[in-house]
C-alpha cells in the first residue's frame, strides 16, 4: 500500500495545525530589562526568548530539560540588559 505523499503546501498545514494544537504559549514576562517568553511543546520541550528592553538583543534557547531552562533563565536576567550579552 502505498502512501499519499503531501505537496510543500499541505505538509506546513498540517506541521502547523500539529504545532499548534500541541503547544501552550504564555505571556511575556519583564525581568530587569529582560522580555522572556517561554512556549511549551508537547509539555516536554521548552521554547525561551529572551530580549533586551534596551539594546533590543534578541536570544532563543531550546531546552527539553525543566532545570538547564530555569538555569540559564537565571543566567539571563543576572546580567546587565544594557549590554549585550553571549549566549
């Protein structure tokens, strides 16, 4: 039996109705000088982004572990919003 494959257009439909119904998204959050988002995917896969209120820095994170995500959310909003920071 053969499968019905799905053109480029169908294939991000479905990826996005898949994303969507499997993600939560929470409100952003200020944290001296930091926006942070934080998304859930599948509950087991954490989406982080941080941006500098000042400067504009924008970084995103990837984390499937609860406590590496909260450390470098530490990391984060320890440093100076004012400057710009590695990642």
């Amino acid at each position: 039996m053969q499968k019905k494959s799905l053109n480029p257009e169908s294939l991000r439909s479905v990826l996005l109705q898949d994303i969507k119904s499997s993600s939560r998204s929470f409100s952003p959050i200020i944290r001296n000088g930091w926006a942070i988002k934080f998304s859930l995917y599948l509950d087991v896969n954490i989406l982080l982004v941080f941006m500098s209120m000042h400067t504009g820095q924008t970084i995103i994170k990837y984390y499937d572990n609860e406590r590496d995500a909260i450390k470098y959310i530490n990391y984060v909003i320890s440093k100076d919003a004012q400057e710009t920071i590695e990642a």
